[in-house]
C-alpha cells in the first residue's frame, strides 16, 4: 500500500472539485444562452471569454449576473410548467368542458335577463342562437 489515506482523500477532492467546476461551468453556459436580455455579441463576448479565462470568466460572470440567474432560472421553469399545463389541458380536452359551462352561465344569464323583462322573446332566442353557434 503505497498509496496513504490521506493522499486518497486529496484525490477525491480534486475529483469533487472538478466535477463542481464543470457544473457551474456548464450552468454559466446555459445561463448565458437562455438570457434573453443578451444580444448576439453579449452571448458570444460571455462565452469567449469563459471558454479562453474559464477562472476569471466565471468569477466575473457570477459577480456580474449571479443575482439574475436565479431569476432567469426561475422564469424558465414557470414558462416550462406553463407550456405542460397547456399541454395536459389540450390533451384532456379540458377546454370543451370549460366551454359548455361557460354556455351554460350565459344561458342562465340571457334566462334571469329575459324573465327580469329586460330581453324580449325575440332578443332573447337572437341571443341564444348567437351563443350556440
């Protein structure tokens, strides 16, 4: 056993720390191109120079827009959770029983206006025919 115990726990956090600074790295690169307050030459300027610096590049970079990754982060999952909602909602078909009910409320308001008197017959089946096109 050549190898001591305390060189071996040197060694795994070397490892850790690597794995670390691919994370953040990779997460500054994907922060970058889904920024959409960044043009072009700003994504482009941010990702040189995390590529040709990578220590000072991320350092900079998190100094710099450290407080909005959060926020950018954030809109990304509200926009992602969003768009599955729709989708779920399109895939049940739930839309067509928000339709009929909202039909049937307005007949139920169309009924309460023409037995206030405020629609006449006519109006009132002009109406309904209207809103069951």
């Amino acid at each position: 056993m050549d190898y001591p115990l305390l060189n071996a726990f040197w060694t795994m956090m070397i490892f850790f720390l690597w794995i670390m600074w691919f994370f953040l790295l990779f997460k500054i690169l994907t922060d970058v191109f889904r920024s959409e307050d960044l043009g072009g030459w700003g994504k482009a300027g941010w990702t040189v120079l995390v590529i040709l610096l990578p220590f000072l590049g991320v350092l900079v970079y998190v100094i710099a827009r450290g407080r909005g990754m959060h926020e950018r982060d954030a809109a990304y999952a509200q926009r992602a959770d969003d768009a599955m909602k729709d989708y779920i909602r399109d895939a049940a078909g739930s839309d067509k029983r928000q339709t009929v009910t909202w039909s049937a409320d307005e007949l139920s308001k169309l009924a309460d206006l023409r037995a206030n008197g405020t629609l006449s017959e006519e109006e009132f089946q002009q109406a309904k025919t209207k809103l069951l096109a």
